[in-house]
C-alpha cells in the first residue's frame, strides 16, 4: 500500500528491531493497521495482533476491508491475534513476563512456518494510558524496550495509542521508541 503520508510510510516499512509507537485518529488507524501488517505479510513475518478482544472485530474489519483473507492468514499463522484478557488471565505473572510467555509459544509456530520473524502491533499500552494507568503504560513501554534487543528472534513491534496523551507520557514514548508518530498532539 503505497501512501504519501509520512505516519504511514514510517510505520510501513520498520526493520527489525525497531519500536515505534503511533499516537492516531480514526482517520490513520485503518491505514496503519493495514500498512503495518501488509509489509509483515510480505516480508513472511508472522504478525501479531497484541488487542483488547472488543477490538478484534474492528481489527479484523479494517484487514478485510484492505484486501486482507483475514481467515486465510490466520489458519497460515501469518496473523495471529492475543487479547489483552489472554494476558490478565496469568495472575500470577508481570504483565512482561506473561507476553514474553506467549511471545515464546508463538516463536517455536514461526519457527516451524519458517517465517522470517514477528512484526508485533500492540494497542496494551495505549489501553493502560487510555484507562488514566500512566505509571503501567509506562513500565510497559519499558519492558518492551528492553525484551526487543534480547528476545532471540528478529521482531518489530508497533504501538498505537487511539486518543490524545499526557505530555509526560509522550516524552517516554521518545525516550522507549525509535520512532514516534503523533497525529494527535499530547495534552
């Protein structure tokens, strides 16, 4: 999907090892979601889809809706959907610790697939920071700043944000992230 907006051709086109995050409007998103998951799909990156099971419908709409076989690439593992209540559901873990669990289950799938590596878009963060949790949003981004250098496969990762910000989270997000993309200013 070729595109003259540059929030697109950012998140379009992330190597390996890079984590950005994308503060967006309903006008982006779908364009995100399709542009960040179309160049996975053609660079034989499994994508996964790290969002709140009320989004998943939307998130598969907006596939769809791009010419994406939503069902097709799910039964190939080229997609792959986790809920943020997947996660909460492993009490006795760190938020980190429960999706470094699931990233590693879904490694040895990748690995088997002989897929190149993950190309992650995750909306937990933004859903803590949404819900006003700013200190957790932050430990999260944190956490994914660090398990991305040390995870023991190549892997992008993506992390939207569907509403205005705090000005203090903000300047995490550029301290956690090699890019930041704010189509909504912070408050």
């Amino acid at each position: 999907m070729a595109s003259s907006d540059p929030i697109i051709e950012i998140v379009a086109r992330m190597n390996y090892g890079e984590h950005s995050a994308a503060v967006v409007d309903e006008l982006h998103l779908r364009e995100i979601v399709c542009s960040f998951v179309e160049y996975g799909i053609d660079s034989n990156r499994c994508n996964v889809l790290l969002i709140s099971k009320d989004d998943e419908p939307r998130y598969k709409e907006f596939l769809s809706r791009c010419g994406i076989h939503v069902n097709e690439f799910t039964n190939s593992r080229l997609i792959i959907f986790v809920t943020h209540d997947e996660l909460h559901r492993k009490a006795n873990k760190s938020l980190i610790e429960a999706i470094v669990e699931r990233l590693h289950d879904i490694k040895k799938l990748v690995e088997s697939d002989d897929r190149s590596g993950l190309n992650i878009l995750s909306t937990f963060a933004g859903s803590l920071c949404k819900r006003g949790k700013y200190d957790d949003c932050i430990m999260t981004e944190k956490g994914w700043h660090e398990l991305i250098p040390k995870f023991p496969m190549p892997m992008t990762v993506l992390h939207l944000y569907e509403h205005k910000i705090p000005a203090h989270v903000e300047k995490y997000l550029h301290q956690y992230h090699n890019h930041v993309v704010l189509a909504v200013p912070a408050f």
